[in-house]
C-alpha cells in the first residue's frame, strides 16, 4: 500500500510541476508573437494546465479504470469553480466583465451538459470523443476570430521570452506531465486496490491533485496583475475538461463507468456549484475576498457525496 501512496503522490507532483513549467513557458510564448492575456488564459494556459488531466485521462481510458477517467475531471471541475476561484480571489479580487462571464460562463455549462449526456449510457465511446473534440476546436477558433490579440501593448507587463528560452521548458514540462499521468493512474489502481477506495473516489482526489497547476497559475497571474490570464485560466480549463480532457481518451479507448447512477449525486453536485459560482461573478462583476470565502466553503461536499456514491 505504501508503495502504491507513494507512487500515486510522486505522480500528482511530476504532473503539477511539469504542467506548471511547460504553461508559463507556453503563456510566455505566445505573449511574445503577440497574443492577447486573456486569449492566452483561455486557450494556451487553460488548455495547458489541462495536460493532467488530458494524460490522466488517456492513462486510466487505457488500463479500463473509467472512473478513475471521469473522477478525475468531475474533481477537477469543481475544484477549479470554487477552491481555483478562491485562492485566485484571496491573493487579488478580480473584476470580471459581465459579458465574459455570460459567454465563456455559458460555454462551461454546455461543456459540463455535453458530458453528462455521453456518460448517459456509462459509454464513451470513440465517435463521441472524436466530436467532442471537434466542439472544442470550433470553441476556440470562434474564441480567436472575436478576441484576437490587439490588447497586448496595454495589458503585457513583463516582456515576453523568446522562442529559444521557452522551447525547451515546455518540453521539459511535457516529459514531467507524461511520467507523472502514468504514475498517478497506475498508483491510484493499486491503491484503490489496496485499501478498498472507490476507482471514482480515487479519481476525485486526482482532480483535486491535477487542479494545482490552475491554482498555481490563477494565483501567481492575479499577483502580477494580470486578471486576465487569472479569469481565462480558470473558466477555459473547465471548458476545456469536461469535452477535451475526457473527449482525448475516450477516442483512443473507450471510457466505461462502471455504475452511472452512483455518479449521480457527484455530476449534479458540480453542475449546481458552477452555477451558484457564476452567479457570483455575474452579480458581483468579479470575486472579492468575502465571496472567495463562500467559494471555499461550497468545495468541501465534493469527496462526500464522491465517498457515498458507492
């Protein structure tokens, strides 16, 4: 069992710290050929502080852990709405344009329903992947031909990396990323083995693990006063999730969860929490340190109702 933690630990960190390196490094690449921040936040950086859960997911649709596949995301998901939210906010209260809560708000949401409705039938299967995938790359070229980069010269504070200093740490990172999603998936079987977890359960600790990087990202952009990058970071990755991260795997190997009803709870419970923190931005224009706090606090049923659906 020891050998399994082990494992499963040192994955979570290979995974968090190679996607760290390879996002800045990335983010600092496309600020230099002169990409908006927020462009930037809700593509390059969300879909980077994603590769955890892309590799996870594609590790554990491999060795037949389904669960583990939508544990990780579904963790993942609602952690970066309410803690990702929170740490954000609580390091510098952002202000959030009502109109971009309304249109990436509503493109998270569709996102978290196109899912549920693939793992109707506790199948997903290849085609599904491969046209969830699709969604998101019609997401992003829409996204691109409305935003395109013109803010760069008022919103960039520190002067971009060249190519041939970024290069070789998103590789690096992308290395640590691979490494880490097979030791994760491998020592979270084990473990759940061992001690008799849930697969499912397991895969919400995952994601609690894989959401480091946004948190991370989130909170050290928001310090530096790009909000931007901080907002796009956060509300891209879970667009970026529910579709991509899971849409990758199940078009290698088909993704089956073992019991569809005992997600139930899990799945209705991330829904309503994204929601709930939407709401707050909307009515706020933004999270100060009071609403963070709130957004806490609406994390902490997540491992529950995830320990009592099995």
């Amino acid at each position: 069992m020891l050998v399994e933690l082990a494992l499963f630990l040192a994955g979570l960190v290979a995974l968090a710290a190679g996607a760290d390196r390879a996002v800045g490094a990335a983010g600092d690449l496309a600020l230099y050929y002169g990409v908006s921040p927020f462009f930037v936040g809700v593509t390059v950086v969300s879909v980077g502080t994603s590769v955890p859960e892309m590799v996870t997911s594609v590790y554990a649709a491999f060795y037949g852990a389904g669960d583990i596949v939508v544990g990780n995301i579904v963790g993942s998901e609602t952690a970066q709405i309410t803690l990702a939210v929170a740490v954000v906010a609580f390091v510098a209260p952002f202000v959030t344009p009502r109109r971009d809560v309304l249109v990436y708000g509503s493109a998270m949401l569709l996102a978290m329903i196109v899912m549920l409705l693939t793992l109707d039938d506790g199948v997903v299967g290849r085609s599904e992947g491969f046209l969830m995938m699709l969604a998101y790359l019609q997401f992003v070229y829409t996204l691109y031909t409305n935003e395109g980069g013109e803010e760069i010269a008022e919103e960039a504070i520190e002067p971009a990396r060249p190519p041939g200093e970024t290069l070789p740490w998103i590789l690096a990172g992308l290395v640590a990323v691979v490494v880490g999603g097979q030791l994760t998936v491998t020592g979270g079987v084990g473990l759940a083995r061992a001690v008799g977890l849930p697969a499912y359960l397991v895969g919400l600790l995952t994601g609690l693990g894989t959401t480091l990087p946004e948190i991370a990202v989130g909170a050290i952009a928001a310090r530096g006063g790009r909000a931007g990058i901080s907002v796009g970071a956060i509300l891209g990755s879970n667009i970026t999730d529910p579709v991509f991260s899971l849409g990758v795997g199940a078009l290698l190997f088909d993704v089956v969860v073992s019991d569809v009803r005992a997600l139930a709870p899990s799945l209705a419970y991330m829904l309503l929490v994204s929601v709930v923190v939407l709401g707050l931005f909307y009515w706020r224009r933004g999270i100060d340190r009071r609403a963070a706090v709130v957004c806490a606090l609406l994390y902490l049923p997540t491992l529950l109702l995830g320990g009592v659906s099995y």
